[in-house]
C-alpha cells in the first residue's frame, strides 16, 4: 500500500549495511578529538589565562569545603568563593577525589576536567542529533563544529577552554544532554524524566548563563509532548531542578550587595546581530537555522521530536530581546544578553543539522556519508580568515604562548623562587600590582597572559590582593575602582594592569594615599611587574617598605613591619588580637560579610561594615582583647539547604504518577 506524502518519514529509512558504515561517524570524531586534546592538553595542566584562578577553586571545594558558604581568605581579604561564582564545576572535580578515594589531587582532577571539558559538547552534540536524525553520519558536522566552535563564544574552544572559561564550556556541553533525556517524553513513551531536573540542577550550579536554555528546551518539550499531565510534569520538573540548586541560589539571592556584576562585554543587540553578520560560518547557521524554522511551520507535519528542536533558536532569539529590552533596562545585569548567546550558537548548530536531514530528503540518492562529509568539508571552508578568534579552532595553534602549562611557565616566570620570597614575607597580605603576567611584549592589552599569581595562596599559603582575574568581590572592586561599592565593573582587569590602582593612575599614586590604605588592608608585600619600574613612586619614596628585589620579570616590596591577620583557629574560626586602650570600634582586617560572628569571653560583640567594605568589631575596653571570628550560616542558607534536601527526597520518591485531563 503506498503511504501518503504526510505519513513519509523524517528521513529515509537505514538499511543494516547504512547502520554498520554509520560507524565511522563517531569513530572519525573520536579520532579528531582525542589527537587534539592530546595536542593541547598532553603536555600538563594549563597556566593561560583563567585556568590558575580556576585550579584555585577546585582546590577551595576539596580544602575550604563543599558549602558555597564557606569563607576563603586566599583572596580579596577573604570571600565566600563558591558562593559568588558558580560551584559546579570544583565540584565536579571535588566527586573525582573522593570517587578515586583521594587518589588525585587538585591538579591531576583539573586535567581531567580539562579533558572533559573539551569533549563533552562534541559528545553530547553527536549523540542527540544520532538520536534525533538517525543518521550517523549527518550527526556528524553537527557535532564537529560543536566541539571546534569558536566565534567569539564564551563556551568555545579559545574562549572555554584556551581562555580558561572551563565551567562556560561545561555547562554547556550539558544542554544536548538535556534534550537527550527529555526525547522520550516527547515521543510519548515515559514520563517526564527524572534525570532533567539533575541535568538542570547541574547546569545552573555549573553556569546559570545557560540555564534559560535548559528551561526553554524543557517548556517547548511540555508543548509538544502528548503527556495528558504534562502541566502537572513541567511544574514538577522546573521545581525538583530549581530546588536541587535552592542550597545555592536561595544565599546567592539574598546576599548579591556582596557582589558587583560583571558587566564588560558589549550585550547590545547590534552587537550580537553583528557577531553573526561578520563571520560566514555562522551566516550559514543561520540560514539554515531559518530554512528549518519555516518548514516546522508548514501544513506537511513533521515528528515531534524535530518540531521541538526546531523551535529552540528561535525561542532563545526572544529570550535574548526580552533580557537587553526589558532586563538590562531594569538594571538586572547578572545574565547579559552576549552571556545567553551561547546558547543560541548552539541551537543554530543543531538546526542547521536538521537542515542536512531536510536536504537528504530532497536528493535521496546522495549517500549519508557524502552530505556529512561535504558538510564538514563547507563548515571549515566558512570558518576560515576571521582573526583574532577563527569561528572553528581546527588545531592548537602552535608557539610558547598559545597553549602553556603551569610547569612551563613555573620555569619561564621563576615562579618557585617568587613563592618562597613570598612564604618568607613579614606576615600580612601580598598585593600584586597587575591581576596577570604578560607573556610577551605588545602594547596591546590583549596580549597573552596568565594570572597564575593566584596560586600564591596554595603555592606560598600567603593571602594575596588581586593577582587574578576579574573578580565580584567587593574589595576587588576597592582594588579596581578605588570604592568597594556594588557597582557593575564595566572594565576587564586586564585592562587597568599596569595603568590604575585602586582607581588612581599608578604613576600618580603616592605614599601619602597608599600607606592607609596599605595598613588596613594588612599589605606587608607588594609584587610588581618590571614594565612598572618607574611608575612605584607610592612604595620607592614609601619609607615603609624596603626597595625592591627582583625575581625573574617581578619587583617584591617587602614592608619593614608585619602587618598580621586573622589567625585560623579551627574550622570557619579565626582569632584576633584587638589593642585598643578603650571601648570602640576596631578593624578586624577581613572583608565584610553579614554571616560574621564575633565573641570575646563568652559575649557576642557587635559588627558593622566600614567604607571601605572591611569589618570592624565593637572591641570592649582594656589593653588587649582576643576575638574570635566565626563564619557561619544564616536563614537563607538553611533555607536553600532544606528545599535541596526536600527535592532529593521528592526525586528518590515512587514515580511520579501520571495526571489525566
């Protein structure tokens, strides 16, 4: 009996010797990706860039604690690190350590991480268009380009994994996923599954910014799912996944004064609209991407699943307009526009995948394999010319300060001399001048660099003030701007490196406004650059601080006169030495937090916060008065704890039960 044009399938159906070749697909994409991560990340763990400050946070989850509460002096006169960037991704490396039973420290985690990183969009790419398209080898280019996929993204392969924005990278290899687990649901053949409410858990833990993604994939598969109860599924979903991530968001919510949003990147749309525009390969994606939505639309119907794909781009393209039209406006910078692109790149890859189904379809006598391959062949011809950045990063580039590894640079900078002058300072607080190190000698602020000076901590166990990147907390915003104020920084450290400290132009800085600050904020190091000599009138006319010794391409400053911190006495507990004749207020040198607790003999003193965003303690009178400091949650951080737990509960409990009309 012959079928009716409408009742054809999606794609022509595979014959066993079609399955047996489709093998090659993965085979060829496992290939490629294995040599180039063998070739970017064989030869250690990565020092460019973010990847120090991003090692320190695995070495936070599995020293400070899992807790996002939890309080790290090592930076910034002290923050609660995994509160105020999101925790995910040290704590995927915290469950490898105790998964190997402590088996890998931090360092050997992170280069797992690393390689995770890399594969997992490309992986999770394959397997979802495999899935949806059933077709090996028209996966195929999909998946390619989500594993090389450049273009100004912050989840690629310069931005995400050369730059250092692994948990960018991370989270977004997790929404293929995503949409892999909801598949059977749309067809019909399960309940909504359990595993999206983790899936979406794990990706606003790992990075929020793709968090709408991962809601609008699950409310366009509740429109197309012909689940009776998918309502009563979808709230259920959206809860579990929101309330497995409630020990986070719930404190991140309430505590954002202590934080100032990082607002540098242009978020405009004309912006976004001109990424695209500027480069043919994603023009292409595009175009694709329009050719699929306008046949989701036509009367001839197509199966569930590739209508639900189908409207994703352009779901996210409303979701970008509504955040810059009506968020931004609003003040409401937390998730900016170009930080949601991402997740559009990523729904053009995946509608221009259907696009190729569409295509084999029309000419069925073009083999799989053929259209894949061709496809692939365009989509590196595309990404070719465009510099800085290539839209596809098809090899690491080669050259000293394309790809280097902390072992390389730990050589070239001298670094294990500069921690052990550092472990041998007067005791106090190491500033750096610079957030990063230059790796060459352009003007350019661009330029490669590291900020591998934020291992200071766990290298030399010193407390340091900026030598990492751009960062939310207060005190590095004093560092920056010269006010710990929770204004948006609009500004990349990189760019006020060697120009601005603490919001004055360095070479008009001098000893007279430095030395206050210097004393409150208990510096008794400063490390500078040799591109600074000659703009330090603040520490060579400051008689407080003997003249410089150079290591390797930096100037240490060491302070006559120790300038103590707090002393750890015990988890989240540390013990200060007040030495004030009388009653009043006293600094505690440690930033502010409202979860500061301070005793003396057994009475709770009161604390405030001065202007400079700093504690100060109500010291009682006498001589001399030991404090103790604890750090400790409040309402809202037992609050999201109980709505996390409460959603493990909800999760282990028999299935949820179908809701009839």
């Amino acid at each position: 009996m012959l079928r009716s044009k409408s009742l054809t399938p999606w794609y022509p159906v595979v014959s066993s010797a079609g399955v047996s070749r489709g093998w090659w697909a993965p085979v060829l994409l496992a290939v490629y990706g294995l040599a180039f991560g063998w070739r970017a990340l064989g030869g250690g763990p990565l020092a460019f860039d973010d990847h120090p400050g991003q090692l320190y946070r695995v070495a936070h989850a599995l020293t400070v604690g899992l807790a996002p509460w939890r309080w790290n002096p090592g930076w910034w006169a002290g923050y609660a690190e995994l509160q105020f960037y999101p925790p995910g991704f040290a704590y995927v490396g915290a469950a490898l350590h105790y998964l190997t039973l402590g088996a890998l420290g931090p360092v050997a985690i992170y280069q797992v991480l690393l390689w995770v990183t890399l594969l997992l969009p490309g992986v999770a790419t394959y397997a979802l268009l495999a899935r949806v398209l059933g077709r090996p080898w028209l996966a195929l280019p999909g998946a390619f380009v989500a594993l090389t996929l450049s273009a100004g993204s912050r989840s690629g392969i310069e931005e995400g994994l050369r730059w250092g924005l692994v948990a960018a990278r991370l989270g977004w290899g997790l929404l293929p996923l995503l949409a892999l687990a909801l598949i059977p649901w749309i067809e019909g053949r399960a309940r909504a599954p359990r595993v999206a409410a983790v899936l979406l858990a794990a990706i606003a833990l790992i990075h929020p910014a793709h968090w709408p993604a991962a809601i609008v994939l699950v409310l366009l598969a509740a429109r197309h799912t012909p689940d009776p109860g998918r309502c009563a599924a979808t709230a259920l979903l959206l809860a579990a996944g929101t309330g497995l991530a409630a020990f986070w968001l719930v404190p991140l919510l309430s505590s954002l004064s202590m934080a100032l949003p990082l607002a540098w990147g242009d978020a405009s749309l004309g912006a976004l609209a001109g990424a695209i525009g500027q480069r043919p390969l994603l023009l292409a994606l595009a175009g694709a991407s329009a050719l699929v939505s306008w046949r989701a639309w036509r009367p001839d119907p197509l199966p569930r699943v590739t209508r639900w794909l189908a409207g994703f781009a352009p779901a996210m393209a409303v979701v970008i307009v509504i955040d810059r039209a009506i968020a931004h406006p609003l003040g409401l910078l937390w998730l900016p526009a170009d930080r949601l692109f991402d997740s559009f790149l990523l729904a053009l890859v995946l509608h221009a995948s259907l696009a190729l189904a569409l295509l084999e379809r029309r000419w069925p006598r073009v083999s799989a394999p053929v259209l894949g391959l061709a496809a692939v062949a365009l989509a590196i011809a595309l990404s070719a010319g465009h510099r800085p950045e290539p839209s596809l990063t098809l090899w690491p580039r080669a050259g000293a300060n394309e790809w280097p590894t902390y072992p390389e640079l730990a050589a070239r900078l001298r670094l294990e001399p500069l921690w052990e002058a550092i472990r041998n300072a007067p005791s106090g607080r190491v500033l750096f001048v610079r957030s990063g190190v230059p790796l060459d000698q352009a003007a350019d602020w661009r330029r490669p660099h590291t900020h591998v000076t934020a291992l200071a901590p766990i290298y030399s166990g010193r407390e340091i003030l900026n030598g990492t990147f751009t960062h939310p907390s207060p005190i590095a915003g004093l560092v920056y701007t010269g006010s710990s104020a929770p204004e948006p920084i609009r500004m990349l450290v990189e760019q006020r490196d060697g120009v601005t400290l603490f919001g004055r132009p360095l070479e008009h800085l001098n000893a007279r406004e430095f030395e206050p600050l210097a004393e409150r904020l208990r510096i008794s190091m400063v490390v500078a650059h040799e591109e600074d000599e000659g703009r330090l009138g603040f520490l060579t006319d400051n008689p407080a601080f003997s003249p410089p010794e150079p290591i390797g391409p930096f100037r240490l400053f060491r302070s006559r006169e120790p300038r103590p911190t707090p002393l750890p006495a015990g988890a989240q507990r540390w013990t200060l030495t007040l030495t004030r004749p009388s009653a009043g207020w006293a600094p505690a040198a440690v930033a502010w937090s409202p979860r500061w607790q301070a005793q003396h003999g057994g009475a709770t003193l009161a604390l405030r916060r001065d202007e400079l965003g700093l504690l100060e303690v109500r010291a009682p009178g006498g001589l001399a008065a030991l404090v103790t400091l604890m750090h400790r949650p409040g309402a809202w951080e037992w609050l999201g704890t109980l709505l996390s737990v409460a959603s493990v509960i909800a999760l282990l409990l028999p299935p949820w039960p179908r809701i009839e009309r």
